[in-house]
C-alpha cells in the first residue's frame, strides 16, 4: 500500500511539472533532411556528398538511412537495418510514390525529391525553413528520459521517435556488387531507430533505451503517424 502511494505522488508530481510549462514558447526546431541511400547504389555517392554538406549547415539535422534492398546485387551494406527500409516505405506511401528508390530525400516529413537533384532538395528545404511551426516544449531529464509538453497536433495524434547516429565521417572498403573497388564515404549515418510511443497534445514523459554505441547523438523526433510532417524535434549532443 505504501508503495503504491508513492508511485501515485511520483507521477503526480510529474504531471505537475509537466503542466506547468509554456505553450509555443520551444524554439524553432531545425529541418530534418533524411537522406535513403545504400553502399551497393551507383549513384548514391554524389548524394552522400550533398547530404555530408547539408549537415554542417546551421537550422538543419541531416541524416543518412541506409537500407538493405539492393543487398542482393553482391553487397551486404554494413550499416543498413530492415526498420531503416520501413520507415522509408512509410514515406513512399504518405507521399503516394509507386515504390522505393536511392537516393531520395525526405525533407521534414512533408516533401521529397531525388537525391541528385540538389537545386530541389535546396528548394525543399527553403520552404520548410520558412513554413509556420508551433512545437512543444521538450526537455532531456538525466540519460534515459525525455519530456514532451503540450501542443497543438493533428487528427490522429502523433508518435514520438528515438533517433541515434554517427556524427562522424565514415569510409567503408567496398568489396562485391556494383561499387566493387570503390570507398564510400558518409555522414550521420543512423545506427538505431525506435518508437518511443504516441503523443496526443498532453504533456508526456518518455523512457529512453541506453545507448547501444559510445559517440553515438540522441534525436528525438515528434511526427505524424505513418511517415507523416515532422512536428518537433530535440537534441542531444553527448
């Protein structure tokens, strides 16, 4: 009985807590490019590039995805997971595209275009820089936790993600398939992706898993169900 009693003080204080931020007062987030790219695709080096330019701009987080469907022309991509290759399909049908491609960008859940044509991801991300946002507060409580407060969302409510990945620059050898003999080079490369849970507009603290890899950034994302527009976004350098 008296553990019960504490765990009902604990999450009412919370809920105090929580309760008692701002609305509208979070600063404007960056723009999320989510660059779908793979080892074994031709082409696919001139958009890393781009992409390891686009990430050292200010007001943007790019991120490189790397998905496994073209493992079957000879070269098993060293970074790519099947989760990375579903949230692009998510894209594929919020966007109504016939099918998944490398490289595309994703630019803030709300455009995309193909990953060599810079003037138009250049052009998508403009719009999205000056499109009207109105976030939640979020917060980083200690390592394994995240708050999201109150805001303004959508029919269907919203999903909260765990994002982390490699800030470094990375060469990989590679050695079979279509860039056989080539290095590719890339730049914050996603190496895990989870869903945190749902977030309908009410003040809502987050669990966080440990981090699997040391040098390893936490972004945590709030976006519309299924691939949706990009709502929030909150990071963590260390």
């Amino acid at each position: 009985m008296r553990f019960k009693s504490a765990a009902m003080r604990k999450a009412a204080l919370l809920s105090l807590i929580l309760l008692a931020w701002p609305i509208g007062a979070a600063a404007k987030p960056p723009v999320l490019v989510e660059l779908f790219t793979a080892q074994g695709c031709g082409p696919c080096g001139e958009a890393n590039a781009y992409l390891g330019k686009l990430a050292e701009r200010p007001g943007v987080l790019a991120l490189t995805f790397s998905v496994d469907y073209w493992d079957y022309l000879g070269w098993t991509d060293t970074f790519a997971k099947p989760e990375f290759a579903e949230r692009q399909k998510a894209y594929v049908t919020r966007l109504g595209l016939r099918e998944p491609y490398t490289p595309q960008v994703v630019v803030d859940g709300r455009e995309e275009a193909q990953g060599l044509k810079t003037a138009e991801v250049e052009r998508l991300v403009r719009a999205a820089r000056a499109a009207p946002r109105n976030p939640p507060d979020m917060r980083f409580i200690g390592p394994r936790r995240v708050d999201v407060g109150s805001g303004r969302v959508g029919r269907g409510g919203a999903e909260v993600w765990l994002i982390r990945y490699d800030p470094r620059e990375v060469e990989v050898a590679v050695k079979a398939g279509d860039n056989r003999g080539q290095t590719v080079v890339q730049k914050n490369v996603v190496r895990e992706i989870q869903r945190l849970g749902a977030w309908r507009g009410r003040p809502q603290a987050y669990r966080l898993p440990p981090p699997g890899d040391d040098g390893l950034r936490t972004v945590v994302v709030v976006q519309q169900p299924r691939g949706g527009r990009v709502i929030a976004i909150l990071q963590r350098d260390a």
